[in-house]
C-alpha cells in the first residue's frame, strides 16, 4: 500500500507548545450556557488548544438527541472570542461544511459513521474543494485501514495539506472492557505508511467509561502518538449523550498532569514491532478466557446432565485418559510437562467445584487433585 501524501506539518499551524495535542469538550453541544461554561472552565487548561462539541449528531435510532445543529455554530463563535481556544465541529455533508466555514470554525472532523461510507466523504471533499482549513479525518468503525487512509487521500485530493488523524478505537464483535477495541497496531500501521501525518487518539470513545480514559491516554503518548482529543462537560452526568465517558474539566486537568511525556525512545520501528506482538498476545489472552469461559459452560451441562442420572462427579478413567491425551498433546507443541500438568490441575479442580455447586447448591471445600 503505496501513498503520496504531502502533510503540513501541525507545529506549524497550531501552537502545542511543543507538546502532544489536546482537543476537548463536549460530546454534544446542548445549550449555550451548557458550551459557555465548559469552555470558560476549559480555557484555564493550558494544555487545551482546541474545543470540540459535536452540533450534528448521527444517531442509531430515530427519536433519540441528534444535536441542535446550525443553532450551536454562534456558541463556538462566541467560545473563540470569550476564550481564545480554537474551535472543531464534526461535518456529516457538504450542507455541515458550507455552515461551519460561514461562522468560522477552525478545524473540521469526518466522524467514524462517514468515513464509513466513501459516497459521504466524497460529498465533503468536493464540498472542501479549494478551501484552507485543516480537517481531522477519524477511523472507520471497522478495523479497515485502507477505508481509513483512503478518507484520507479523498479529502487531500482537494487540496487540503492541514491534516490529523483521530484513532477512535474499532467495534469488536467479542465481549471487552472497552467500548470500541484500541487494536493499536493500525494506527501505528497508519502512522508507518504516512509518518509526516500526525495522530492523535479519542480515549473518550475507545473506552467509553472515565476509569479507562487515563490507561488509554497514557499508551497513546507512549506510542508517540500526537495528541488527545476527549470529552469534557462541566456537568457529565446530565450529558444529553455519551454521558459515562465524559468528565469535568477539573478531571481532565488532573488527568492531564498525570499524564507523563516521555523522551524519544530511540528505535521507533523496534517499539511498534513491539507494540504489535503484545497486542497479538492480548487478543490471544481474550479467545483463550473465551475458550475458557465456554468449557465451563460446558462442565455445567454435564454436572446438570450427572445430577439428573446420578452419576457421580468424578469419572478417574476419564480423568486419567485427558492427563495422558493433554500431556501427550502439549508437549508436542513445545510446552513444558510441568506446566501443562499444573495448568490442567487447576481446569479440573475448578470443574470439580462447579459440579459440586450443583449438586449440592453450595460451594464444597477445597478440592486438589494431583496430576
């Protein structure tokens, strides 16, 4: 996958201060005074230099909060006279781009939905045809990459060297802690294939909760990442939408001097080949609980199936014949006896204890078995 893309360099549009990006606020502008006073309170975070609220909403289903539309785009004029900050509005069609350009926002977003659907982004880009401003193009909701880069190339095509790309994590068909998995190696990916472009990632939508948002945040200045882009409302829990991944601004501020930048770490190929394997291990980790989690489902049924017959828990024949398949299996593929004999001690105690649950309805002392 070859690319020609020609990159302004973001340090020479926007001043960090020589620090990663951060871009904040609300998810969804609600009310003037909502956006007034989360700006006025983000403002006082000097890491800040841009505030974001979202005006056109793009909604699963009909009848829920889809933004107040062309009625916020005053707010954010009035934020960048009152404050300072720079302003970023996210833009689903050309109709988005025509109004944001008319009241001066700074910096325009392509959401994971529209970059989704090359037909969308495409209307954007002619709709950008010949303008300057610096546009932000997010992932897709799929672990797509070439979508991804090719939302990119589409809105470049048009002239439009100001860019950044926004990691906002990826859906993930198995059960996680996040609400839209990192998979970190694509952004890196990205960043390889297109190092002059910066990246910065949305802890807000990878994780979906506040607790996750520092973990998330830290990892992406780790991996050199270019910046943050997070939601902030000063009072979150009313939030009209996303409401359990935002947080005060006084939250951010702490979470941001928590945050440690770290100095070049020399080698960056050696850190993303790196990064790369241990997210192959995670996601071998997560299908192993599955598997996991699934044989116990499985025991259950037999221990139900040998209550109903009245057969009892221990079958040592059986036993005794997965030892010697297992072992016989294991070591095959390179691990160590000791190892598997102890790994499948602790698979069998805890059979023996789910079975015991059900057929007594309580939990039954400690049971070993050697091995």
């Amino acid at each position: 996958m070859s690319t020609d893309l020609q990159i302004t360099p973001l340090d020479s549009w926007l001043d960090t201060g020589g620090k990663p990006l951060v871009i904040a606020g609300p998810c969804s502008a609600e009310s003037e005074f909502q956006v007034m006073e989360t700006a006025r309170r983000i403002a006082e975070i000097p890491q800040v230099t841009v505030f974001r609220a979202g005006l056109w909403k793009p909604r699963t289903r009909p009848g829920e909060f889809s933004g107040v539309g062309d009625k916020g785009l005053p707010w954010l004029t009035r934020v960048k006279e009152e404050t300072g900050l720079k302003t970023t509005v996210e833009v689903a069609d050309a109709s988005h781009v025509e109004q944001a350009l008319k009241h001066g926002v700074d910096i325009l977003w392509l959401g994971a939905r529209t970059v989704a659907n090359p037909f969308s982004v495409q209307a954007i880009a002619d709709a950008l045809r010949g303008v300057d401003i610096p546009v932000m193009v997010k992932n897709p909701i799929s672990p797509d990459l070439k979508l991804w880069l090719g939302a990119i190339e589409r809105i470049h095509v048009m002239g439009i060297r100001k860019m950044i790309a926004i990691h906002r994590g990826f859906h993930y068909f198995e059960k996680s802690i996040y609400r839209n998995a990192p998979m970190w190696e694509i952004p890196i990916e990205l960043k390889r294939l297109v190092p002059e472009l910066p990246i910065i990632v949305d802890p807000s939508h990878i994780c979906g909760r506040r607790d996750l948002l520092e973990s998330i945040a830290q990892k992406a200045l780790d991996l050199e990442m270019d910046g943050l882009i997070i939601e902030s409302h000063f009072d979150p829990d009313k939030a009209l939408t996303d409401a359990a991944q935002q947080i005060t601004p006084k939250d951010l501020q702490e979470m941001i001097h928590s945050l440690v930048i770290r100095e070049k770490r020399g080698n960056i190929d050696f850190e993303n080949k790196l990064e790369e394997l241990r997210t192959e291990i995670d996601k071998l980790d997560g299908e192993l609980l599955q598997i996991l989690a699934k044989r116990m489902e499985i025991i259950d049924e037999i221990g139900e199936y040998k209550n109903k017959n009245d057969i009892t828990i221990l079958q040592m024949k059986r036993w005794a014949g997965i030892i010697e398949d297992r072992l016989a299996i294991g070591t095959h593929l390179g691990l160590e006896e000791t190892f598997l004999k102890n790994l499948l001690s602790l698979i069998h105690e805890e059979s023996i204890r789910r079975q015991t649950v059900i057929f007594n309805g309580k939990v039954g002392g400690s049971l070993k078995f050697e091995v």
